[in-house]
C-alpha cells in the first residue's frame, strides 16, 4: 500500500479487485474502471505507464527485474485509433489488468523531441528515433525481448521480438499482448500462434 492509500484510506481498483475475488464485496459493488488520461502533448495516458528516464536498456532491465515485458507504444496527438485504444481497450477490465500486470508501456510520441537513448547508447529525438525502427503510423507497439543481451549488436527492428503495427481488434491485441508474455514467438508468427489458440 502507498503512503498515499495509507494516509487517505482510499481504496484502489486493485483492492477492490482482490475484495470481490475474495467475495468480501457484495455482487453490486464493481471495481472502478481505468481511466485514460489525454495529456499536454496530446498523448493519452494510463496511470501506470512506465515514468522513465527514456533509456531504454534501463527500462527493459526494470521491466524484467518486476517480471513484466518491456513494450514501447507510440501515439500521435489527434490520432483516431490512439483514441479508440486507449478510451475503449485500455478502460476494458481484462484487457487493461493484463496489460498493466504483464507489461512496462512506454508511451513515445510519434512526432515528439525528447531524447531517448536506444540499446546501444545512441541518443535521438522521438522523432528521428521512430524512424531508425522504421515507425510509420500510430498506435505502433513495439515488444522487446527479457534482456539487453546482443541488442546493441543488432539494429532497428531486428531488436524487437514482435510488432503490432496498427491497432488490431480488441480480442487480437489482447492476444498479442498474451503471445508476447508466453514467449510464443520463440516457436511461430503471431498468425500461427493465435491459429492454435482458437
């Protein structure tokens, strides 16, 4: 519990979560659902987005010493899929627990000029740095592998180890989201991989 849960008492969604999965709350009572936030640069943001110091070895270190996968996510101000993504699937309980329980989401701005230091130390702007991994629209996701081991060597999108280019429907990106965690494509494509699941 956070110094700010223990001093306002507040309960959280997680709490309340565990609460109805422990039948403590009764079947009326529903879990507050997740909000997505539109900030000043136009990006939409979820409260659990990884805070980062946008290096990128650092956050892929961090992200596996908590046992979650490292994804970028890139958005754009006033981009309609980015929109849909975040006010429909990411505010849908299941999809948005699994994410925010399996996953670090850097949220990068397609356009944006902050610096970000990729594997191998170089540093560039969002902008050019998107370009160097060959981003072309919004929402792109970017999922990388559990270390930093022979990414350096490697360049642009030979780092990843999958891409969802576009946003997919809401039970596929989910599914994308599950191949990436379960390591799925270690032995098929995405397409092969979510044949065998349905």
């Amino acid at each position: 519990m956070s110094k700010r849960e223990s001093i306002t008492g507040v309960i959280t969604r997680r709490h309340a979560l565990a609460a109805i999965g422990l039948g403590v709350v009764g079947l009326h009572a529903a879990p507050a659902s997740a909000e997505a936030t539109l900030g000043d640069d136009g990006l939409y943001q979820m409260d659990w987005y990884l805070e980062s110091f946008l290096d990128l070895s650092e956050d892929l270190a961090g992200a596996t010493a908590k046992g979650k996968r490292f994804a970028v996510m890139w958005g754009l101000k006033g981009c309609p899929a980015c929109k849909r993504m975040h006010e429909s699937y990411m505010t849908d309980p299941k999809i948005e627990s699994y994410i925010r329980d399996n996953f670090e989401i850097l949220h990068l701005n397609h356009i944006g000029a902050r610096e970000v230091t990729d594997f191998d130390g170089r540093k560039r702007g969002e902008k050019p740095f998107g370009e160097s991994y060959g981003i072309r629209f919004t929402p792109t996701i970017q999922f990388f592998p559990e270390t930093t081991t022979g990414l350096a060597a490697k360049s642009g999108q030979a780092r990843e180890v999958a891409r969802m280019p576009g946003l997919l429907e809401p039970v596929e990106f989910l599914a994308m989201f599950r191949y990436v965690r379960q390591k799925g494509y270690e032995t098929a494509t995405f397409p092969e991989w979510l044949k065998k699941q349905a």
